[in-house]
C-alpha cells in the first residue's frame, strides 16, 4: 500500500483513535480485515465517485452498503433534502409525508399491509422480533449462519456445535439467556431446519430470513428453500421475518419477495427507503401490526422516527427508482462488470466463484460453491486483502471485507465500469505470485 497517497486518512486516523472507540464508528469501517492500518477517510462524494482526504479519488462499489443505488449527491436528492431541511427536519408530531410514504412501501410490498417507520433496519429487526414474540407467546427466535440482521442482543448470536445446538453469544455484553433463546440453522438447509423444529418448534415466536443473503457475500436461495421455510414454520405455528435492509428496492422496485414469489408474516427495511438518509421501516398483516402500541400493547416507540427529512428523501428516491428501465440497466451494468471480474481471475490462474444477484455480486477467493456460511468462510482471506488493496491504490473503492458484496448504482458509466476491469486486471495479474 502507498503510504505517501493516503498521509491525511493516516493523521485523521491517529486523531480518531485518540476520541473515537477504535478510530471508526462502527467495525465494518475499520481495515482490521485487510490486514489493519488506517481506513480511507472520505471528504465528499458525487454520484460513481468517492474523493478522500488527500484528494484521491475512486470510484464507489461500496455504495454505503447498498442503499446509496441513485449514486452520491444525486441532484433531485440534494434539491428534495434542502427544502425539507428548510421547513423543519424534526417535529415530534405526524406528517402527511409519512403517510404518503408509508402508502408507497405497501404499494411496493403488498405484504407489508400496515407500516410503522424507525430509525434503523437494526431497529426494525428488533421490533419484528418483540411483535412476534407478542404474537405467538413464545420467544425463541430462529435465524441463519452468517446473516446479520444488526446488532441488537438477539441478533448477534452464532450457532453452537451443530444445528440442533442452542445460540452462543457472538458478542461481549449478549446476556447467555438471550443467546438461550436463538437456534442458529445453516442456509439452504431444509434438513437441518426440520430437525430444529422437531426439537423446538413449539417454542419458536419466528425465523429471521434474508430472501438473498448480502451479509456473507451474496448467496441465493435454493429453488423451492424459501416455501419449505414459510410451510415448515407456519405449520409450527411460529411467523416468518425477512429482513429486507439489503434487498428491499436494491434488485427490484419492491422487495426481493416480490421477484421470489414469497408473503412473509413481517418485512423489515432499512435506509434505502429513506434515499440513504436514517430510515428504517417493518410491516406486516393488519392483524399482527395491530399488536404495535398505541392499538396494541407491544411497546414501540422513537422521536426521529419517520423525520420529515429523511422521508421527504425517501419519497424522492422512490419516484427516482419507479422510472422504466431503472432496474434493467442495473442489471446490465452488474452484469457486465461481474462478467468482466470473473474473466480477469480466470485468466490469471485464479480459483474463484462469483456469485451475483440484479446489481450486487461478491467474488470468492475459493474453489467451493458458495451456499451457505461455511462455504463462504473458505474464501482466501489474504488473497481478498489483496484485491482489495491493490484496487483502492488504483482507485476502485470496495467494502473492507471479503463477505461483503459490490454493488452498482445508477451513476456509474460504461466508462467508470471498463475503468474498474482495467484495474482488476491489473491486480489480479500482479496477484499470481
């Protein structure tokens, strides 16, 4: 890594360490996976393009982690986020921009029949969790290897020894009975979910389901794995959450549940839906949102929930998003870049699976399929810090992370696509040795 491109990100990093908890505000920035140093610390953006301390600048498949699908500073965005700020950006109170844009995400996800806004998709995870714990009477929850679904207690749990093991914290501070209350089940499984709730079924409130996995890479979901999940629970008596934080508008105008014929009990969403700014939502049948306080007496609450700045964004991105053709070029530029990533590696000896999915792909440094999460951890960590390295000295801009997807946006040209093969070309060629 060139030290001398990046002497600004390394000073305002050692600041940062001196204030801020680890020098990032959330671990997913940190470069600890890449093998550690200073992050790039970012000055300003606009549309396909990044610009750091220093001046160097790069073109954006990081993309905030997905929500950021218009590109940066769009200007319809810029223009709807100005007036809103001009009229006030926090009431306490209702607005008639909530209710627009709650109608337009039940136009979007007809099974999101009633909608409650939040601040995050962590928040609206935790939600779902307490709404159909109040729904069925149970609390055991049941999720994925390798599917994050933020970090709220119940969320950051892992599986133990096998599938028919109970949770074992995945962080410091998760009290051992919350983790009790969390069966963790391999993706793609079927088997291993019949067996759990063989074992436990009579106590699961839910299962948490990303209908596309983002979070370990990208991983589809078998033909025929997600109805098996609805039939099996449904038949336990327990509901069924997806977590559409990713998927929700990212490959679609609506969720990933629309294009995979699915009607989950609750759906949660997250920033996309308020155009990148803090926004989270969930929803579900009337029935079971009825349960949410002040008509029900599960309790949930917050001040910044559904803030006219950060709704009046999500308004406008949605008009953006509904265009015709918005979704298809997407695709196509996906489609073309992954394509072009996979040819480069196999050109140069290189053993890899890419999996993609509408507009975001994850390359695996590994000669096994990628299903589920062990199959993801086979992925060749020091050869994805490699990539990754390499990229950002030539101006490509990744997430830090070898489970993390590349995803495109509407601002990024032809040209900014060829740009970026050009320079994985490059290092995937300086990378064979």
């Amino acid at each position: 890594m060139n030290t001398d491109r990046y002497h600004q990100s390394e000073e305002l990093y050692q600041r940062a360490l001196d204030v801020i908890v680890g020098g990032v505000n959330s671990p997913a920035r940190s470069f600890k996976a890449v093998g550690g140093g200073a992050p790039v610390f970012i000055a300003r953006a606009q549309g396909a393009y990044l610009w750091d301390a220093d001046g160097n600048r790069y073109i954006d498949y990081l993309a905030a982690y997905g929500p950021v699908i218009l590109g940066h500073a769009h200007p319809e965005m810029t223009e709807a986020i100005t007036k809103a700020a001009s009229r006030g950006t926090l009431y306490g109170a209702p607005t008639e921009l909530e209710v627009q844009l709650a109608e337009r995400v039940r136009e979007a996800i007809p099974s999101m029949e009633r909608v409650r806004f939040v601040n995050s998709g962590t928040e609206a995870v935790m939600t779902a969790v307490r709404l159909a714990r109040a729904a069925t009477g149970r609390s055991r929850i049941m999720k994925f290897e390798g599917c994050y679904h933020g970090h709220s207690d119940i969320a950051l749990v892992k599986a133990g020894s096998g599938p028919s093991t109970l949770g074992i914290a995945d962080s410091a501070g998760v009290p051992t009975h919350v983790a009790a209350d969390v069966v963790s089940l391999p993706f793609n499984n079927v088997g291993a979910l019949k067996d759990a709730l063989d074992r436990w079924g009579s106590e699961v409130a839910a299962i948490l389901v990303e209908p596309v996995v983002g979070n370990m890479g990208i991983v589809e979901p078998k033909p025929g794995f997600l109805d098996e999940v609805t039939r099996l629970m449904h038949e336990a008596g327990g509901l069924v959450i997806y977590d559409e934080v990713i998927t929700a508008f990212r490959f679609t105008y609506g969720g990933a549940q629309n294009i995979l014929g699915q009607s989950p009990d609750i759906t949660c969403l997250g920033k996309i839906v308020g155009g990148g700014l803090a926004l989270g939502a969930y929803g579900g049948r009337r029935e079971l949102m009825d349960l949410i306080a002040p008509k029900g007496a599960a309790y949930q609450a917050g001040t910044l929930a559904g803030n006219p700045l950060s709704v009046s964004a999500g308004l406008k991105a949605l008009d953006i998003l509904r265009r015709p053709g918005t979704y298809e070029g997407l695709e196509a530029k996906a489609a073309y870049l992954a394509e072009g990533v996979l040819r480069n590696a196999r050109e140069f000896g290189h053993e890899v699976q890419l999996n993609r999915y509408g507009s975001g792909f994850t390359l695996f440094f590994t000669g096994t399929p990628v299903r589920d999460y062990t199959t993801a951890q086979t992925a060749d960590t020091g050869r994805f810090a490699r990539l990754f390295r390499g990229l950002l000295d030539r101006g490509v801009h990744l997430a830090p992370s070898r489970f993390e997807a590349w995803f495109l946006t509407i601002a990024h040209s032809r040209q900014d696509l060829d740009e970026t093969l050009e320079a994985t070309r490059q290092v995937l060629s300086d990378m064979r040795g």
